[in-house]
C-alpha cells in the first residue's frame, strides 16, 4: 500500500513539475498586451541611473519602446537584433526579433517595437521583441 501511495505520489509531482516547465516556456502573445510606453534613452538613463529600481520596473514588463535604429544584426540561428541608439555610442537597446517576424527597418529609421525586458547587462536587452508600428 506505500508503495502504491509513494508512486502515484511521485506521478502527480511530475506531472505538475511538466505543467509548470510547459506554462513557464511557452512564448508570450505581445500583440494582445499593451506595452509601457518609453523612448530608447529614457530607458537606458533609468537602467544607468539606478538598476536595482528599473528592473523592479521593467523587468519581465512588455515594454513598447521608441527610438531610431542603430544598426540590424542577422544571426542564423536566433533571428535579427535590432539595435537602438540610446545617446550613448558603447551601450544600446538591443531588441531581439524571432524568425518568423522579418525586419522591414533600415538603420537611421525611427521606429517603436515591442519586446520583453530581460535586463540589463551593457545593453538593454529586449527579447521576443515585434515591430510595433
């Protein structure tokens, strides 16, 4: 009888740690949620100025940030990073856009896009980012 109530004890742990690990990895919708509006150097300013306080901000937040492209970097792997210019030339926002959303931008264009902060590290970082506009 023990065994039997440790071993379907052991099942339904596993299956809740497989609920959370699928919950936890699936991608975020962006288009339904509203993003914080915000330029690309107010963003960066708040993340220099005090990191500890934008990241209880920011962090994990869908943020719709508008600023002027710096430059576009193609991985083969990760899809394109779009870089934007912050008014500082060594650190930047770095906008990270998946596959399946093809960069229609060129550098020096004015643009807003969507993503989720992941942090601070020498640049903003914006992961699962889409054009906004």
């Amino acid at each position: 009888m023990r065994n039997i109530v440790f071993t379907l004890g052991c099942a339904f742990v596993a299956f809740l740690a497989g609920l959370l690990i699928y919950f936890y990895s699936k991608p975020r919708n962006l288009t339904s949620e509203t993003g914080i509006p915000i330029t690309a150097t107010e963003l960066y300013s708040q993340f220099t100025s005090d990191q500890c306080q934008a990241n209880q901000a920011y962090l994990n937040k869908v943020l719709q940030v508008s600023g002027q492209v710096l430059t576009i970097k193609n991985t083969p792997y990760a899809g394109s990073i779009v870089v934007l210019y912050t008014g500082d030339p060594v650190c930047t926002i770095s906008c990270r856009l998946e596959k399946e959303h093809p960069v229609t931008v060129k550098p020096g264009e004015k643009i807003t896009i969507k993503g989720i902060c992941s942090g601070y590290i020498s640049d903003v970082v914006l992961s699962n980012s889409q054009l906004a506009n």
